[in-house]
C-alpha cells in the first residue's frame, strides 16, 4: 500500500486537488484556475478570488479523487496549504482540508506553499530535457543536500537553502515587487495582457534584448563568505520596471495610448534578459558559496524559457526545474511537500489555522 496523500492548495487564484502516492507519483491532479476571470480586471481580486474557491473546491477535490480511482480509505493524511497567500481564498481549502480529516479520521498537515514549490522537484515527470531530467532522479536516488531553491513567482522570489529535508534557511527575497508581479506590470504597460510571464516572453521573441540597458547586479565579489539575508542574495525588480515606464511614457500618443511605433518587443527583450539575468547571478553566487549538490528553480516564472536557458548553461545537470505544469500553482506540490512532513511525523491539530504570511525558516 502507498502512503497516499490526498492534497488541496487554494491560496491564489487556482482551486486545486491531487492525489499522490509516496511523494513522487501523481495519480491525479486537478486545477480549476480563475485566470479568465481575473484577466478581466488585469490582477487578482480577493473577495472574488474566495468566492469562486467556494464554488469550485468541493467538485475539484472529487474529481481528484475520481481521477485517481481512490477510495477514502486508502488516504494516509491530508495535506494542504496553510499559508502564504490571501487569507480568504486559503481559508476555503484549510476548511475543506479539515472537514474530510474530521469525517475520516485522517491525520491533517499544513504546508507553507513555498514548500510545494520546492518539493515539485520530487515529483515524477516524464518531460523535460536530459540534463533537467537527470537533475530530479538526483533527488531520488541520493541525497541531493545541501542544495539551492529559487522560488520565483507572482508574489515571491525566495533564494532558499535547505541541508536536509525540511531545513530551510532563506538566504535572500525581493527588496520590493516579486519578479513575476513585474513581469506581470511591465506586460500592463506594453498592453500585452494578463499574466504578463507568458506575454512578455513572446513579444521578447522579436525583439533585441540589447536595445536597452537595464541594471544589472553588481559583480560579484570574488568567493568570500558572506552573512545570509545580506545585500549579496536581495533582489530588487522595482528599478527594471521603472526602466520600463519610461521607456513607455516616450511612446504615448496625444490621446494617451501607446504609440504604434513603440518598441514593445526590444523593451519585453531587454527587461527580460536584465531580470533573469538577476535570478541567475544571485543564485550563482548562493550556489558558489555554500559548494551545493543541486539548484531548484520553482514557482511561475520558472517556466520561462531564457531563465531556463540561462540557468542550464551555468548549473549543467546540477539544476532543475518541474515541468511548466507544475511550475505555476497545483496540489501535487502540495502532496509531495505533505508526504515528506508526514515522514518526518509532523502532524497539525484541527484548530489549525490559516498563516496568510507564512515564512519559511
Ligand atoms: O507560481 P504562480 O502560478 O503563482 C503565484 O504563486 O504567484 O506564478 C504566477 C506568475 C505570474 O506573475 C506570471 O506572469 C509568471 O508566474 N509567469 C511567467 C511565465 N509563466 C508564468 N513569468 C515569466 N515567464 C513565463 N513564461
Ligand atoms: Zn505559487
């Protein structure tokens, strides 16, 4: 018999469930995602955000389990995310979470999000390019620890270090926006839509990543050790987009509308070659430091193509990234994330509540 997690993530604007077997196997994984609704509003609206969690959490979490073909009593625990996120739309799955734990008697583990994006590493995928498939068996076959994450999504950009299962200790985040909240607001101000990662990369195609100069981080430093949350691993994304509206307030036009002749291809370019240029060379200088095994690159903007270019080129088959199915916000995670809590024994009583900002470590 697997140890089977049945798990739930409703944090942000995605109602999900999955069912996982040992960690690794995803026997089912569902998501019911809000974007069409919030792409009418150009962000993400909480109180509409809850309600539509409400609405959808009870057919997700069925249709997981159908999915899965699995009974409620072949479940071990459920796992679900207790936070960060927006308190409303968490409480929808924590309730949900300990409803079933209370009906069957099953134990309840909350997990941190940034967790789950982690621990998607773990889970078993069959696509994705050599060097990135052989960086998840790694994780697998022997310890992989010390090892780097970088979370990077719509509302975090972590640099995380872990010496072992469940060890966490944050060497770095963002001084200011969260690298796909820029993304997402340089895409508002080229009129390219919402979410911006996955606009932003395509106009980029076309365009010259030289064209314009944004900041870059200053050179490092040579190998010296340095303090963990120093300047060294920080992060900041509020200066690109700064960049970026001024080139933008050039090109407006009488009526107040972008410019045809503006140059929103060599601008998508040139922001998105600064900015993971960034995520590569504080990971790097992380990765140097404490002499890691592995780089894990999670969370939305782990999708995007040239981050992962560029990070293959410096890390070889020491990086990995999930599959972009798992790179944006799911359950499986959150059941790979909760199965090795379980592991551990950890256990969270039914008065849990929500952890609207969680951190970890
Ligand atoms: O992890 P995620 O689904 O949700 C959060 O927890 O925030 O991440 C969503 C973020 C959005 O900001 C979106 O624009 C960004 O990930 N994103 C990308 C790409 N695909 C999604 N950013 C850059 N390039 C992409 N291809
Ligand atoms: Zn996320």
């Amino acid at each position: 018999m697997p140890t089977r997690i049945l798990a739930i993530e409703t944090s942000c604007d995605e109602t999900a469930a999955a069912v996982i077997d040992d960690g690794r196997y995803i026997r089912s994984n569902i998501i019911a995602s809000q974007t069409d609704l919030h792409q009418r509003y150009g962000g993400v609206f909480p109180e509409m955000a809850s309600r539509a969690h409400v609405e959808a959490i009870g057919p997700v979490i069925q249709a997981a389990m159908a999915e899965a073909q699995a009974s409620w009593d072949s479940l071990s625990a459920v796992a679900v995310t207790k936070g960060p996120g927006l308190p409303g739309s968490l409480v929808v799955g924590v309730n949900a979470a300990k409803g079933i734990c209370l009906a069957r008697d099953l134990p309840l583990i909350g997990v941190n999000h940034l967790e789950g994006h982690i621990y998607s590493h773990w889970l078993e995928a069959d696509s994705g390019a050599a060097p990135v498939a052989l960086a998840r068996q790694r994780l697998h076959s022997a310890s992989p620890f010390p090892l780097v994450a970088l979370i990077v999504s719509g509302g975090h950009t972590e640099l995380v270090l872990m010496r072992g299962h469940g060890q966490y200790q944050l060497l770095g985040h963002t001084v200011d926006d969260a690298v796909g909240e820029a993304f997402d607001k340089v895409a508002r101000l080229l009129n390219l839509g919402y979410p911006g990662g996955p606009a932003i990369q395509k106009a980029a195609e076309s365009g010259d990543p030289q064209r314009f100069k944004f900041s870059r981080p200053r050179v490092s430093l040579g190998t010296k050790t340095v303090r963990a949350t120093s300047d060294e691993y920080m992060f900041s994304f509020s200066g690109a987009k700064t960049h970026a509206l001024r080139l933008v307030q050039d090109c407006i036009n009488a009526d107040g509308g972008l410019a045809s002749r503006a140059p929103v291809s060599d601008i998508a370019a040139s922001f998105q070659d600064a900015v993971t240029d960034w995520l590569v060379e504080k990971t790097a200088r992380a990765a140097d430091a404490f002499g890691v095994k592995a780089v894990l690159v999670g969370g939305g903007v782990s999708a995007n193509r040239l981050l992962r270019e560029k990070m293959t080129a410096r890390f070889g088959a020491a990086v990995s990234f999930p599959p972009p199915a798992l790179c944006t916000d799911n359950a499986a995670m959150i059941g790979a994330a909760g199965y090795y809590a379980f592991m551990r024994g950890i256990r969270d009583d039914l008065g849990m509540d929500v952890a609207p900002d969680l951190k970890l470590g």
